[in-house]
C-alpha cells in the first residue's frame, strides 16, 4: 500500500509542477503580448512623428518659398 501511496503523492506533485509550468507559460505570453502592443503603440507614435516632422518640413519650405 505504501508503494502506491508513494505513487499518488508523485502525482499529485507531478500535477502540481504542470499547473506551475502552465501558468507560467501564460503569464509570459502575457507579458509577450503586452510587449507586443507597446511596441506597436511605440512604432506607431515614431510615423506620427515622422509624418508631423515630414509635414512641419514641407510647411517651412512652403513659407521660405512664399518669402
């Protein structure tokens, strides 16, 4: 009996140690994903920029060519 007992416990700690590792498998595609949309939210402001830059550019030139 003891023998089997031994073996349930290994289960249970077996199953313990996969929900840990699922758990922290979907914690860091979390963070993956966060990740993710900052970058994309951080490319996205650097076009704004460049386009407003661009834009900014393109005006100037206008009004030295107006003058």
């Amino acid at each position: 009996m003891d023998f089997f007992r031994s073996l349930e416990e290994e289960d249970e700690e077996d199953h313990n140690v996969i929900h840990y590792l699922e758990d922290l498998i979907f914690f860091l595609a979390d963070m993956d994903i966060v990740k993710a949309r900052e970058i994309k939210e951080n490319i996205t402001q650097i076009e704004a920029l460049k386009w407003i830059d661009k834009k900014h550019k393109y005006t100037r030139q206008q009004n030295e060519d107006y003058k």
